[in-house]
C-alpha cells in the first residue's frame, strides 16, 4: 500500500509514519510538509533514508504538487494543520487558508485522482467547551460550537471532508482526538514546554484558570486508532478518538514538579489566552465498540515516557526552545 502524509514533520505525522513503518515495514509513504514551525526534518531523522519512504516540502494548498503527489496512491492520511490556539490569535488567517482551503484543495486532487482512503486528522475542540462539573461528553453527531480561530477553521475542514463524501462520494473517514502528548512534540505546547523548562530550572508559567481540564492520549495510542480506523471504519463516519483520563494544568504541573524534584515556587501564574475553553472530553464508545480498538498507555505511564523521550534527546528540542519561547513573550504569557 502508498500512503500520502501529510504534516508528517511535525508532531503526530511524523510518529505516525514511525508507527506505521514499524507495523507495515513494506508500505510506501510520501511525507508533504511545509517545515513552518511545527514541522522540522529533525523529526523525521530516524526514517528519512528508507528506501520505500520520500519527503516533499511543499503546501497542501498547492493544488498542482499535490495532484501529482495522489497518483498511485491508496490512502491520504491528512494531519497537515495549523494547530496551536496562541499562534491562531496572533494569526487567524493562516488558520483559515491551511485548515479549510488546504484540506478542499487535497480533497480534490484525491477525489480527481479515486484515492480509495481519505483519513481526516480533526480535533475536540470543534465541539466547544464542558463545563468542569458537566456529566455529558462529545459525542460524534454533536454540534459544533468553536470559540476560537483554530476550532472553528478545523470545524470548517470536517464540514468540508462530509461534503465531498455526500456530493461526490469520496471514501472518506473523520476521527476527533483529545491532547496528545509524547516524543517530538514541540516545545511550545504544554506539557515540553513544562518538562524543558523544569529541565533547565526555570519557571513553569501556569494560565489563572489552571483547574480547567484536558483529556490525554499518549501519541502512539492515537496513531493506533487511526490504524484501526483505515483497516476498519466504515466509510462516511466519524470516530472519536480518548481516553476517558483528565488532568488540569495544576495537576499535570504538580505531578511534573515530583517526577522532576523541583520545588513548587517555580509555579508561576499568567494571564489566560483569550477563549480559553474549560474542558473537553469525548465520548468513545463507537470506536471502542465497532473497532474493538482501546488505549494502550494510562496518563501516568504516557508521561513517564514523554519525560524520559526529552531528557534524552536534548538534541532535538534544545535547537526549538528560544524560537519556541519568543511566542509567549509576544502573549504576555511567560
């Protein structure tokens, strides 16, 4: 089988090609990224020279390159997004012409080309915000209600990808994820972010609202699903990809002050980003009961492996980390 990937350089894409040549060793896959912040080559190091593997930088909003790069190919696999909420308020325009134009632009160079799989990489947060003592979660068929720039531009993708599956009848599948954490996240995102600044004695900058809520999937776990859902969802769903296991930012950063053995006065409190919503949480029971599939890794087990991943390979996020940085010095949030 040939897989096109794209966003393969940065968090999830390029651990999902690490996972995917480790299970399917004799599959092709053709990486499409951008390299902005996210994606860096550095990520894709350990692979990069096998043979049945190619990278392309280039955008999937082109529609020319990505038209030649969907012949042959049996399935795209799209995590290529702008994805941080902090850098979609500094930008929303970006958002909106990567998230929604570049995935219409791939859909239809697939569509051209009968690609018979197209797997859409979607998120939680198109749903909106729970509150802390709500006793529902996000089912598939719920509504959308974005609050910020990045949700709704994702939000925007997932109608566009059901649209091109009842109008033209592409064979598409969507799934919706919770956080991710593991190795080859950037920097920027919490819980690095977190662990090499404890690395390096500095402060850990916590939002006010630090008991809001987050579910964690350790990244392989996610990439498994995604699997699962290729070799077996029904085509034109919609799977919710979780773990059912939340933390607020204040546990995850008290349970990192232990495992690290730092003291709590590097805690520090910053405002919130603007929409900052209060919890998300999915509801998995169709992908667990249709697809057989569950979580491998509890949230304690994930983030002993995602610490132990940077502590050893200093080499790869120690380059990112100033960059990383200057975001939030922007925000006020450092």
């Amino acid at each position: 089988m040939k897989l096109l990937v794209t966003g393969g350089a940065g968090f999830i894409g390029s651990n999902f090609i690490r996972y995917w040549f480790k299970k399917y060793p004799k599959d092709k896959i053709v990486n499409l990224d951008k390299l902005t912040y996210a994606g860096h080559l550095s990520t894709t190091k350990d692979f990069s020279q096998k043979e049945n593997y190619k990278f392309v930088k280039g955008d999937v909003g082109d529609f020319k390159l990505v038209s030649k790069l969907t012949k042959s190919i049996d399935v795209v696999v799209n995590f290529a997004a702008e994805s941080h909420n902090d850098r979609a308020i500094q930008d929303p325009g970006i958002f909106v012409k990567t998230n929604v134009l570049g995935t219409q632009i791939l859909l239809e160079a697939a569509r051209r080309e009968k690609v018979k799989r197209f797997h859409h990489i979607s998120t939680c947060e198109v749903f909106g915000e729970l509150e802390l003592d709500e006793k529902r979660s996000f089912k598939e068929d719920d509504p959308f209600r974005p609050r910020t720039p990045y949700n709704a531009s994702k939000a925007a993708a997932d109608h566009v990808v059901m649209a091109y599956y009842y109008t033209f009848g592409m064979p598409i599948t969507i799934s919706h994820c919770c956080n991710n954490l593991g190795p080859y996240q950037h920097p920027e995102k919490l819980i690095p972010r977190f662990v090499t600044n404890l690395m390096e004695d500095k402060n850990i900058p916590l939002y006010k609202s630090s008991q809001f809520k987050r579910e964690w999937i350790y990244v392989d776990d996610h990439n498994n699903a995604v699997d699962s859902i290729i070799e077996k969802g029904r085509i034109g769903e919609i799977y919710n990809i979780g773990t059912g296991e939340e933390r607020s930012v204040e546990e995850i950063a008290d349970r990192l002050l232990e495992l690290l053995d730092k003291p709590k006065s590097l805690k520090k409190y910053v405002p919130d980003r603007k929409s900052h919503d209060k919890r998300y949480l999915l509801n998995t029971q169709k992908i667990r009961s249709e697809l057989k599939w569950q979580p491998r890794y509890n949230f304690s087990e994930a983030l002993d492996k995602t610490i132990k991943w940077y502590e050893k390979n200093e080499w790869w996020w120690r380059p990112l980390k100033r960059k990383a940085e200057s975001l939030y010095d922007k925000t006020g949030q450092k």
